[in-house]
C-alpha cells in the first residue's frame, strides 16, 4: 500500500465524517443560537432550556436524515472493503 493509497483512505474517510456530523453539528448550532437569543431578550437564564430543545432537534435530524446517514457510510465501508485486493496487490 502506497502513501497516496493512505492518503485517499484518510482523506476519503475524514470527507465521509464530516458530511455525517454537519446536519446534526448545524442543527445543534442553530438551536444553541435561537436558544440564547430567547434566553437574552427574556433575561430567563435556565441551563436546562438549551439542552432538551438541542436534544429534540437532533433526535429529529437523525429520523430524517439517518437513513442517508447510514447509507454513506455502507457505501464508504463498501467501497473500502472492495478496495483491499488492488492495496494488498500494489
């Protein structure tokens, strides 16, 4: 296996993490935001309201999206595991 091979294994499966992390990264952003605009012009500062609002939007981004979710990691495990013969040969 050459360092390109690594190289593309690597960058491939740091892609793959971050396109599985953003939809809920970005949901739990946009609430902790919405969240804290809220808390500042009501001056209610409770710990509480920021994480059963990020939890709910975040159990609602993996309904939605966790089928595609699970779909592009089968496909990257796949595609790497029909990759080996072609690493192991060269």
């Amino acid at each position: 296996m050459s360092d390109g091979q690594v190289l593309e294994i690597v960058t491939n499966a740091m892609l793959l993490a971050s396109k599985l992390a953003g939809p809920l990264l970005i949901t739990a952003l946009a609430l902790g935001v919405l969240i804290s605009l809220i808390q500042t012009v009501t001056q209610i500062q409770e710990m509480t309201l920021t994480f059963v609002p990020k939890a709910v939007g975040m159990m609602i981004v993996l309904v939605v999206a966790g089928n595609w979710m699970l779909g592009e990691a089968t496909a990257f495990t796949r595609q790497l595991w029909s990759a080996i013969p072609g690493y192991a040969g060269g």
